[in-house]
C-alpha cells in the first residue's frame, strides 16, 4: 500500500531533503520545525531545487508546480497528524530525539510507523521512549545530498515489527530510493566505516603527513571520492561529525579509536562547523 501524506519532523538540511524527495515522488508532505526561518529556508531550497530541475529539463514546470503544491510547512506537530507516515530528523541528540518520539506517539494515528532519520544512535534505545509503540519504530537513514544520494540505510530496533520494516522498504523504494540493512550497532554501517575514515584524514593533517587540499585530491585522485573526506567533513557539518563519532565512543565499549581529533573538536568547539557556518577545514563564500 503506498504512502500518501509523511511528516517529516525537523526542516534542516536533513529534513528538508526528505521532504523534497517524497514530493517529488508524488507524496504529500509536510514539514515540521519550530523555527520559522528553518520553515523558511526549506521553501527556498525546495522552489529553487524544482525550478534547477526544470531548466535541467527533468521535469516539466506542471511537474514541479505539483511537487511544490504537495510540500506544507507548520510549526507544530499537531498541524500535521493527519500523515501517515512520520519521520524524524531532528538533532542527533538522543534525549532530544526522545522527548520528540514521546510526542510524535501522542500524535499520529496507532498505524502509522515512527521513523528516525539518525546516523548513529541506537534503534533500541530510541524506542525505549515509547515502549507501548516500540513495533513502530525503525531507523530510515537518508544521505546528503538527499534528492541525489540513492541509499537509504534501514534498521531495526529490538522491537521493530516485520510490517513496520517491510513498509519502510517499500516507502524507500516509492521515494526512489534503495534501502539496504543494517543491524542496530552505533553507527551502524554507513557511519562505522565512514566516520574512521574522516577522522583519520584529520590525524593525517594534524600529524603533517599533508596539509587538506592534498589529503582530498589524493583521495578524490586516487580513490575516487566524489569529494575528498575533509572536504566531506565540512560538508556533513563537523558538529555532526563529532556527535556520530562520540555515539560511537560511548556504543563501542569506550574504544579510543572513535575519539574525534582534536582539531575537529577544536575548530567545532571555535563555531567552526563547515559549509554551514562559513568555515569549517576550508573557508566558504556565502553561497557554498
Ligand atoms: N540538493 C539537491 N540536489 C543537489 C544538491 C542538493 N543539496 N547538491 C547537488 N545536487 C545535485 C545538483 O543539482 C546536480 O544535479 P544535475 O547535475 O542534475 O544538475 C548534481 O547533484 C551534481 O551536483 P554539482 O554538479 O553541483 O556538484 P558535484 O558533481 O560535485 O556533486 C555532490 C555534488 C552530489 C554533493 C557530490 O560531491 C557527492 O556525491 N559528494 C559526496 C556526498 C556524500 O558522501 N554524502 C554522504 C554524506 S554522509 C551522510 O549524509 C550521512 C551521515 O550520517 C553523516
């Protein structure tokens, strides 16, 4: 049965993405912050996305007015309880997270399945929040770029239900997606094998192996990244760098080898988060 209305909680760079994709795929969605100029910036990103694809000719102008005819924006979740599908992307702060599952629970109809958006914590614990409805939750991992990157990442809690996972599945795939498994391990796949990675790249440059225009072209050069992992770094947001790899600190029995670097711990603790903030490894204009 196909999908007609999601919710998509939190209008970040996450969120927003998410919303995009489902509308574009025909699915009503709407998204929920409590911040205005999020709500704001959603739009924006959502017209200008449509209109590129427009003059890209993969979409007609009917097609993009009627994606962005189906795309709202409220303040509250209560605006938006008559979706049948929620799908949080809020901060990746567990406690956070729980208090808005808590709330998504007293609001959705008993159906409807309560999704997370998050890279690295815990399926179980989540749900540990609302045990009544712990069959309803699961973990659906988007990537960024959303409306570009093909994957999304699916695990299962404890308690997951087969139908709540099945009918992720088959919500991946009517938003143009191809969902993989993944167990309900910190990080779980995606973020295991990435995070090191990104990390390392910073004790190479701390450790003056190569300063980070070369640790990138070497690896976009020589591995074929798309973009370098420093780069990637900004990109995700060093803030969410350094959460994903304390998540995997404290849920891999405390090993060192997830500890941030000190510089990324620096340059976040310094308000320097990457293309977001203007600065981050590398310093952007306005419009990066
Ligand atoms: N939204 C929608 N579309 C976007 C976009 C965005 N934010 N950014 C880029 N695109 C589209 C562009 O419109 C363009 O499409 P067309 O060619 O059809 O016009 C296409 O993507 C390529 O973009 P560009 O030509 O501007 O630039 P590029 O070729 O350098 O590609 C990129 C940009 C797709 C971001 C590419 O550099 C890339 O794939 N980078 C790696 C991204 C990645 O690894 N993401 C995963 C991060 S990890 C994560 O998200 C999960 C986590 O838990 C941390």
């Amino acid at each position: 049965m196909s999908v007609k209305k999601i919710a998509v909680i939190g209008g970040g760079t996450m969120g927003s993405g998410i919303a995009l994709t489902a509308a574009t795929n025909g699915i009503e969605a709407v998204v929920v912050d409590i911040s205005e100029e999020q709500l704001s910036r959603a739009k924006e990103y959502h017209k200008k996305q449509v209109a590129r694809a427009v003059s890209k000719e993969r979409m007609t102008q009917e097609e993009a007015d009627a994606s962005l005819a189906i795309l709202s924006y409220v303040n509250s979740l209560d605006e938006a309880s008559d979706a049948c599908w929620a799908v949080e992307a809020a901060t990746e702060n567990i406690d956070v997270k729980k208090t808005i599952f808590k709330h998504m629970f007293e609001t959705f109809a008993e159906h409807v399945v309560l999704a997370t958006n998050t890279s690295s914590i815990s399926i179980t614990d989540l749900s540990s929040a609302i045990p009544e409805a712990a069959n309803r939750v699961i973990g659906m991992h988007f990537f960024n770029p959303v409306p570009v990157m093909k994957l999304v990442e699916i695990i299962k809690g404890k308690e997951t239900s087969e139908e709540t996972t099945n009918a992720t599945i088959a919500l991946s795939e009517q938003m143009g997606k191809i969902p993989v498994p993944a167990n309900d391990s910190a990080g779980f796949v995606s973020n295991r094998v990435l995070m090191p990675m990104i990390n390392e790249a910073f004790h190479a440059w701390t450790d003056g192996v190569a300063d980070p225009e070369a640790i990138d072209s070497i690896m976009k050069l020589g591995c074929a990244f798309p973009m370098g992992p420093l780069r990637l770094a900004d990109y995700i947001g060093l803030d969410v760098c350094r959460d994903i790899m304390m998540v995997m600190y404290d849920g891999l029995e405390e090993n060192p080898k997830y500890l941030p670097n000190k510089k990324l711990v620096e340059l976040v603790e310094a308000g320097h988060l990457g293309d977001k903030s203007g600065q981050g490894v590398y310093e952007y204009g306005k419009n990066n």
